[in-house]
C-alpha cells in the first residue's frame, strides 16, 4: 500500500519577478511610461513643497530635464527628491501599502507602480539618485537582481556624488532593444513624445513646470473660449459647471473656442488638412490631461439627444477638471492616460457635459444658414483663458444643480436663430465639370464649390 504523502502546511503565493518584470510591462506603452516618470516630478513638487491648490503658477521654478537616446535614458528634476522615510517603506515596493505617509496628496499616483513599471520597461540597469531634505542616497538595481527570484531587496547608499539641487535623478543603460530603436535618431518617436507631453501637460506647463527633452523645451498651448464681456447678458458664453461629486470637485466649462463654420466653410474644411485637434472634451485628473480632445460617445458625442461629432461642431470645446486629495477616487484607468468609464464620479460629470454640448450643437444648427448674423455674435465675444474665466464669472448668476448637491451651474443665454425664408440648394456634380464651370466664371479652377454654384445662381437670377 503506497504511503499516503504529508501534506504541507502552506504553498507559495509570493509573485515572480517574471510578471513584474516582464508581463506588468506589456500593459503599457512606452511614452505613458515616460510619463509616468513625470508624474512622479510632479508630486514631488506637491509632496515637499505643497504649493496652493488656487496659486496661479504653483509650479514655478521647478523643472524635469528628460536625455533619450539608443544607449541610456535619464531624468532629473528639482522637485525637492524622494524624502528617506517613503524611500523605506514604499517607492521601490511593487504597489503602494496602504497609510503610505502623503498619500492623501492631490497627486496623479495611486497604485504605486510607475516608477517601478517605467524602469522596468526602459531596461535592466537602473541607478536612481536622491538629494532631499532628510537624506541623500542612491538605489541601484543591477542586471543579476532581475533574474535572481529569491533577492527582492535593492541596496540604499549614501549618495557617492549629490545632486547638485534638492530632486531626483533617474539613469537606466542597457535598455531593451525595442526602447534603443526607439530612441534611435531615426525614428519618429521622439518628436511624437514631445507633442504629447505638450498635450497631457498642458495645465502643468501654463502654471509653471518647465519640461525639456533633449535640451529642446516644451511649449504648452494656451486654451481660449469666446465669450460676451458681460454673462448677465444674452449673447455666446461658455456653459460653467462646479460641484462635489462623491468627494471630488468637478470643474466643467464646455462652448465656442473659435467660430462656428457656415456651410461653404464646411466644404473647405472638408477638402482642407486643417486640423480639429481642440474641438472636443479634455478630461484633466488634479492637473494631469488625462484624455484629449475625445469626439467620441465616451465623451457623450452621439447619446441621449446629442449629434455624433462632425466638422460643423469644429467650435465647440470642453473641458473637465477633477479634483481629489485621494487619487483612488478620481475616476482614473491604471495608466493614467483613459478615463473609467464605469466610474460614478464621470458618469454624473457626463451628464453636465451633455447638457452642455445640446446647448453648443443647437446654436450651431441654427445659425449654419444664416452667416451675417452669426458672424455679428462671435464679433461681439473676446477669448477668454482659463485664468480670465475666473473673473468672468464674477458676472454669472448662477442656479443651484438639483440633480448634484452642493453644486452650481450656468447656463449662458444663446441666441435664437431669427426666422428665415432662405431656402438650400444642393447638388451634385463631377470635379471635372465644377472646375470646368470655375475657370469659365472666374478664371481659377479651384474656387470652392459652394461659390461657383452660388455665382452660377446670380448669374441666371440678373438675367
């Protein structure tokens, strides 16, 4: 009779570096990645410095300098370092263990892997360098530590050579071969990156935060809405949202960032390149762009009465603030670059932007045939920044939002359409013959379409 095996008292759950290393990776491109790393620079700022949630260049002075190419990757920044006791107990953990000293911060971390995970992706020789206010120290992980499963302990030393200024300094070398073609001086990679560190730090950089990368520094751009002087007065006007929503603050403004195009712009946009990029809603989470310019029915576009997005809507913009001390609660996807649909937080915040984006879509339907008039109303708006629209709406009257409590809402008092007995002629015929038409009417073959129907109407109409 076989001998009936003991059976062991417990089994192994402990995690594989194999996972860490290499399949945690795989959820992740490598310019989130990168950005990541930036985040970190950012709640170092809000960790060691707490500037004002209200400041109007919180960030002023602080910067992260980025080095690519296909042999190493570093960045560093000032942004005050990694202070000894979160050194000891949580950043170089895979995860973030809860009470974790500052992590009821407004920050854009939450689970603790980026900085980890970011490595990870780059390559297998990393040296990560402190100069903060109780310490200066380095963590080196070395090539034999990622294939050695019963060493997950990383060396902290005494810093063999500070920092120069209290931050951060972050080298990985022998990086993984897709990461050195990347970096490569012939891919598109690098010009790719900065555009979109332009977009998804673009609150950041307006409020001070200074990026470069390769010696080259980022621009951000400068969000503008159209709006009358005075929001007590009928005329165009941004729609303003602010409240609490599950103990997140929830800024929204949705409207016109530039005018609305009438018909036969239409048709040029259609034949032209000009791009649409900032039409749409961007969705910001405590500073950071989250999502940019969505068209799309995440955003709303194309549900519960409002139009799926095309280029009469080419005006309208929105934006989201979510504000929270405990990122758990904002309504974030694990890389930091897509909103939780599923999130109550968005979709409470979704219903005020579809509120909004009827409003915008209607006056833009209204006016697309009546050109003078709509063009007297956008000639009598400014463009106002974000900063600008703080004293603007010092001018709102605004009502109380019944479906969110503690919360308000402005409503802006667009025009109506005035009747019209101007009726659309519409038809279709071959490029060749419009052309054709053209270059008979006014000597050019490529006069816009809607023009030489409109001259060949006139022409029959005086006769």
């Amino acid at each position: 009779m076989a001998k009936i095996p003991t059976l062991p008292s417990v089994v192994p759950a402990r995690p594989t570096k194999r996972f860490f290393v290499s399949m945690l990776t795989r959820d992740i491109a490598l310019e989130d990645a990168l950005l990541d790393l930036l985040d970190n620079c950012i709640d170092g700022i809000i960790r060691n410095h707490r500037p004002a949630a209200t400041a109007e260049s919180p960030y002023q002075g602080r910067w992260a300098h980025l080095t690519l190419n296909s042999d190493t990757f570093v960045i560093e920044d000032n942004c005050g370092g990694i202070p000894l006791k979160i050194a000891e107990t949580s950043a170089f953990m895979m995860g973030r263990p809860t009470g974790m000293v500052g992590e009821k911060l407004p920050t854009v971390g939450v689970y603790g892997i980026g900085m980890k995970r970011a490595i990870f992706k780059l390559g297998r020789n990393c040296v990560v360098s402190s100069n903060a206010s109780d310490s200066k120290f380095e963590v080196r992980i070395p090539p034999n530590w990622f294939a050695d499963e019963n060493n997950w302990d990383l060396p902290l030393v005494a810093a063999a050579k500070p920092l120069a200024q209290a931050g951060t300094r972050i080298e990985v070398s022998e990086l993984n071969p897709e990461v050195k073609e990347k970096f490569s001086a012939d891919d598109a990679f690098l010009e790719n990156f900065r555009k979109v560190v332009a977009q998804h730090y673009n609150i950041i950089l307006n409020k001070g935060f200074v990026v470069t990368v390769n010696g080259k520094e980022i621009k951000p751009t400068v969000v503008r809405f159209l709006s009358v002087a005075d929001l007590r007065k009928d005329g165009i006007a941004p729609y303003l949202f602010r409240g609490q929503i599950k103990e997140v603050d929830v800024d929204i403004v949705a409207g016109f960032y530039r005018p609305s195009p009438g018909e036969n712009e239409l048709e040029e946009e259609t034949d032209s390149p000009r791009s649409t990029d900032e039409a749409g809603w961007t969705l910001i989470c405590n500073d950071r762009v989250v999502l940019a310019q969505d068209k799309t029915i995440l955003t709303g576009w194309g549900e519960a009465g409002v139009p799926r997005y095309h280029n009469q809507f080419i005006g309208i913009a929105g934006i989201v603030h979510f504000r929270c001390r405990d990122t758990a609660k904002l309504p974030l996807t694990t890389t930091k670059r897509g909103i939780d649909a599923a999130s109550p937080v968005f979709l409470l915040a979704k219903n005020k932007m579809r509120d909004g984006l009827k409003r915008f879509t209607a006056m833009t339907n209204r006016f697309k045939k009546q050109p003078q008039e709509r063009e007297q109303l956008f000639k009598a708006t400014k463009a106002y920044s974000l900063d600008d629209l703080s004293a603007l709406r010092r001018t709102a009257i605004f009502g109380a939002d019944r479906a969110i409590p503690n919360s308000k809402v402005f409503v802006p008092s667009l025009p109506a359409a005035k009747a019209s007995t101007e009726k659309t002629i519409r038809f279709t015929r071959s490029e060749k013959e419009i052309k054709k038409v053209a270059r008979k009417l006014f000597d050019d073959p490529d006069v816009l379409p809607g023009t030489v129907g409109e001259a060949c109407f006139d022409r029959i109409l005086d006769q």
